[in-house]
C-alpha cells in the first residue's frame, strides 16, 4: 500500500496541480492523493545510457551516519523502454539514471511495495530525489517520512520514498547522478542530500520539478 506525504495544504496542492502536465501515472496506484501530489509532466522518448560503475567525483557527507555522496558521469536522457527493468540493467545500487518505462512513478508518495524500478529511474530523469528504503524499522522509516515530508512541504515536490528489497544495505539516496548510502538514519543527511541535488542540471529534463512553489528553490533558480 502507498501512502502520500502527509504535511501539504489542500490549497498548494490545487494551485500546484495546474501548474503542471500529467503525463501517466505509475502501474502501483497510490492510496489517497492521485495527480494533486505528483509532478509528472509529458517528455518524448530520447537516447541515453546507464551510468559509470566508478564515481567521477564524491563530496563529504555532513553525517557519520552516511557515505561520501558519489557522483557519476550520466547521459543527460535515457530510452523509453516499456518492459521491467531489473537492478541488474543498471550500474549502481541503487540507479542514478539510465534507461526507463515511458511513465514515471507518482512523486509525493511513499511506495510500501515496490514500483516498477523503470518508472522509478524516470522519475529520477524528472529531477526527483529518491529514497530507497530495505526493510526498515517502524521508527527508521517514520523518521525517514518525516524528514522528505517537511523537504515536500519547503516545494521539493518530486520527491518519493520507495521499498526496494534489491536495495544493496537498508537505506540510500539517489538523483540524477548522484548516490549516498546510510547505515543509519539521519534527517540532517537527508536534508542535505535533496537541498543539494534536487533538480540536477545533468538532466536535460530537470525543470520538471521547478513548477509551482518549487521555482523558488536555489536548485530550480540556477536552471
């Protein structure tokens, strides 16, 4: 069963409604909020290739809790493929890009079971930050909740929390190009993880998550 971010005004989220295009929803249909939380939007089917295995750069993390966050060399689209893809099509636990289903999942949501890993990584393509999660206690996953909901609350919309069983440890953060593990949960890493790449400018779609309350963002003003 999924379950949507709990803190957003029925207000933000109708005026944010308009301000974007649907453009197909996941196969997993979340229990309550539908298109109001999510922020897909409508993109043509491009090439691209699945990310390096080797880092190109890491940055520091700002929690012992967590690794260094790496960073990888990705092209900026990836094909639209409309079969199940496998952790094993792409070259880092879990994907910071490559190729994908031609619908993303709904953002604004926390996936207690799996969605198709394809519609996830398009997602990601649309400037999402995702958390992975394996198998978490009841409090690990409350604050890993809480802490994405107040991030949706500040406009970070594409934002998702999803149950990956295939995941390599129990809780990660991915982007666009970007990656970090954590052993522990700590909202401070969190925090900084989405702050410093959501909306990555290494997708060529990352303005997806720039509409409505979200074009105030640093990320979305350096776009």
């Amino acid at each position: 069963m999924n379950a949507p971010l709990r803190t957003i005004l029925l207000a933000v989220l109708a005026a944010f409604a308009l301000g974007i295009a649907g453009c197909g929803g996941s196969t997993s249909t979340p229990t309550d909020l539908t298109s109001e939380t999510s922020a897909s939007a409508t993109d043509e089917t491009t090439g691209g290739e699945t990310d390096s295995a080797e880092p190109a750069s890491t940055t520091t993390s700002v929690s012992d809790a967590c690794s260094d966050v790496e960073t990888f060399d990705v092209e900026p689209t990836g094909q639209h493929e409309d079969r199940e893809f496998t952790i094993d099509d792409y070259a880092t636990n879990p994907p910071t890009g490559g190729d994908h289903n031609p619908s993303p999942i709904e953002t604004g949501q926390f996936y207690s079971d799996a969605p198709r890993l394809g519609e996830v990584v398009h997602a990601l393509e649309h400037g999402a930050v995702i958390g992975w999660t394996n198998g978490l206690s009841e409090e690990d996953q409350t604050a890993v909740e809480d802490a994405f909901n107040q991030m949706y609350g500040q406009g970070y919309y594409q934002l998702a929390v999803v149950e990956f069983p295939d995941l390599d440890g129990s809780f990660a953060l991915s982007s666009w190009d970007s990656l970090q593990h954590c052993e522990s949960i700590d909202p401070a890493a969190i925090t900084d993880f989405i702050e410093n790449h959501y909306a990555p400018s290494t997708t060529a779609e990352a303005l997806l998550a720039c509409t409505g309350k979200a074009q105030r963002l640093p990320a979305c003003k350096e776009l």
